[in-house]
C-alpha cells in the first residue's frame, strides 16, 4: 500500500512495508525520512487499514513538520516489493 500525501511544503510518500511498519519518504528521495508503527486500533490490534496508515502517517507529518497543511490524501495499492 501507498500512501500519497500533498502538503504545503510538497509531497510525502508512506509505505506499509512487509515488517508492518509505516516508511515515510519526502519527494523523491530513496532514504525514509523515519518509520514509524501503526496505530493500535484497540487493545494491542495495529490498524494497518488504509485509513489507519494514512492517520498516522499524517499525524507523525503534522507533529514534526511546523505549519504542515495536508492538502491531499490518495491511497494506491502496490505490490509489496515497490
């Protein structure tokens, strides 16, 4: 699964890797700018739904970047290996 995010200061890219994390990429760059868990859905269940990776994804981006505006969020389903 793949995450696209349009924000004011440009474009991220999350990635639900095999391991079950969530990997976020700014631009084009080949390097994570960090990976992060999903969040739980209830009791100690990881909400690896679309929506639940686009959630954290987004809180972790709107948490770390000062002034972020998400202006869009598309989903795309990928195979595991891009």
């Amino acid at each position: 699964m793949k995450i696209l995010i349009e924000t004011n200061i440009g474009l991220f890219l999350a990635y639900l890797t095999p391991r079950g994390e969530i990997a976020i990429y700014e631009g084009e760059d080949d390097i994570p700018v960090t990976s992060i868990a999903p969040n739980l859905k209830r009791a100690a269940v990881l909400d690896v739904s679309t929506d639940g990776v686009a959630n954290a994804a987004r809180t972790w981006l709107e948490h770390t970047y000062d002034r972020l505006e998400v202006t869009c969020v598309i989903a795309q389903m990928v195979p595991p290996s891009h």
